[in-house]
C-alpha cells in the first residue's frame, strides 16, 4: 500500500502541476522552466512554518499560497510584453536564482542537504498521524486540482488571447498585464500548494525538491495533454510517473539512473511537439 499511495500521490502532484502551467504556457518556444521554484517556494515555505507554528498544516499551506502568489506575482510582472526569447531567459534565471538560494540556506544554517519538517502535526486541536499523511497529501491535492481546473475554466480563453499577442489581446479588449500577472500568480500560487503538500508528506525538502528536472517534468506533462486539460494532464502525470519506475526497477548503476530518467524525458517532449505538434491529442 505505501508504493501504491506513493505512485498515487505523484502522479496527482504531476497532473495538478501540469494544469496549473496551461495557463503560462504562451508558446511551445517558451517553456516555463520556473514552474519548479514555484513549487520549492512552497515547499520550503510550509517546512519553515511548520516549524515555527509547531506544525499547524493549515497555516502552513496558506502561508505557502501566499508565497507563491507573490512569486507569480514578480514573475508576471518581469515577464509581461517581453518577447518569447527573452521571456524563456528571464524564467530559466527565476530557477536558477532560486536552486542557488536553497543551496545557500543550506549552507548557512548548517544542514546536511536540506529542512526536516516536523512530524507532529495537527489541524487546530486535531492531530494528524503519520498513517493519515498519505490520505490527507491525496484530499489536498484533488482540492488543489479542483481550483487549478476552476481557474483554467475561467482564465484560460483569456490567456490563450495573451499567449497570441499583445497586440491581438488589446484589440479584443483583453487587460494584457492585469491578465498575464493574474494568470501567473495564480498557476504560481496552485504550483506552491503542491509543494507544500508534497513538503508535509514527505517530511524533508531539499534544493533537489525543486530542481529544474522538476520542471522538465510538468512542461512535458503540460504538452502532452494541452488541449484536454484535466484528462490529458492526468494522462500524462501517469506515462511519466510510469517510465521514472519503470528506469527505477531496471538494475541500473546508481550514478547514472537519474541521468537516464532525464534522457527519457527530454526524449519524449521532443518526440511528442515534433510529432503531433501540440499533445498527444494533436494540434
């Protein structure tokens, strides 16, 4: 049962992430390689909390909504009317600014690789048990997916005017920085609550929690179902939560099975826009 809930889980946490990047991705030449510091943003943020509040899960995931929703915020704001090209190079420096943070909080505070986060948790007067962990991670997460669908109902037609122009969305009577910062703040903050969840079931966080691999991931999972949001995405969450176990059971030295798993990925994006153009579902 806790491979199960495991596989479960991740592939929940892929999907959610991957419908939360629908409402970011302009343009298959600019990929959002920040979604992962989104999500380390949260992650990191409810790991702090937790220990500061003595594990008060809902602070903690609020705490890490609000975090990522100012992390959409600037995003938003730095990458508004700037061309694709560029826009690519200002996210790639969001992750890497962020990794670079992480590393640095290590450094300072003396951690081995990363920030235990308590184990004695509660909601209010309700204590969370460790056996509760994988059931309440799953609720929260389908919640999470439900807002991440709500908000794709609701502003997704207006980022795919944005994602045509700026030019195009104005003469339609779009808001074009109103609705691209909105946009971005709210995949921001939905990202954020993934890795918060993923934070209090996994009980450590790391800079290796939000790598740009992270990242790679849910872009694929994003492309591969672009234009049926919630099945495709889910479709997607399982084909690549499927080949990382599959790589996993093969006896493959250590050293190289993580390297492996990138090769398979990055494979599969290229295959998937070069071949059917948008997502497995076609153009």
């Amino acid at each position: 049962m806790p491979y199960l809930e495991s596989i479960v889980i991740n592939c929940l946490i892929l999907a959610v992430s991957g419908l939360s990047v629908l409402l970011i991705m302009r343009d298959l030449r600019s990929f959002p390689l920040h979604v992962a510091a989104s999500f380390g943003v949260g992650a990191y943020i409810a790991a702090l909390v937790l220990a500061y509040a003595k594990g008060e899960v809902i602070i903690a995931i609020v705490a890490a909504l609000i975090g990522g929703c100012i992390f959409g915020l600037v995003a938003g704001a730095v990458t508004c009317r700037v061309p694709l090209d560029r826009q690519l190079l200002i996210y790639l420096a969001l992750q890497i600014g962020f990794e670079v943070i992480a590393r640095l909080w290590v450094s300072v505070t003396g951690g081995a690789a990363g920030l235990n986060v308590t184990r004695e948790l509660h909601i209010g007067a309700i204590p969370v048990s460790i056996g509760l962990l994988p059931g309440f991670t799953i609720v929260g997460l389908l919640i999470v997916g439900g807002f991440a669908w709500t908000v794709q109902r609701v502003y997704g037609p207006l980022a795919s005017l944005v994602g045509c122009g700026a030019m195009h969305a104005e003469g339609l009577g779009v808001p074009v920085r109103p609705t691209w910062v909105c946009c971005q703040s709210s995949s921001s903050s939905l990202l954020a609550g993934c890795g918060a969840l993923y934070a209090i079931y996994v009980g450590y966080v790391s800079p290796g929690t939000a790598g740009i691999n992270r990242s790679v991931w849910v872009i694929l999972v994003a492309v591969l179902g672009a234009n049926r949001a919630v099945v495709g995405t889910a479709i997607g969450a399982f084909l690549v939560v499927c080949v990382s176990e599959i790589v996993g059971f093969v006896s493959l030295p250590v050293l190289i099975s993580g390297q492996i798993q990138q090769l398979l990925t990055g494979v599969a994006l290229a295959c998937v826009v070069l071949i059917r153009g948008r997502s497995i579902f076609g153009n």
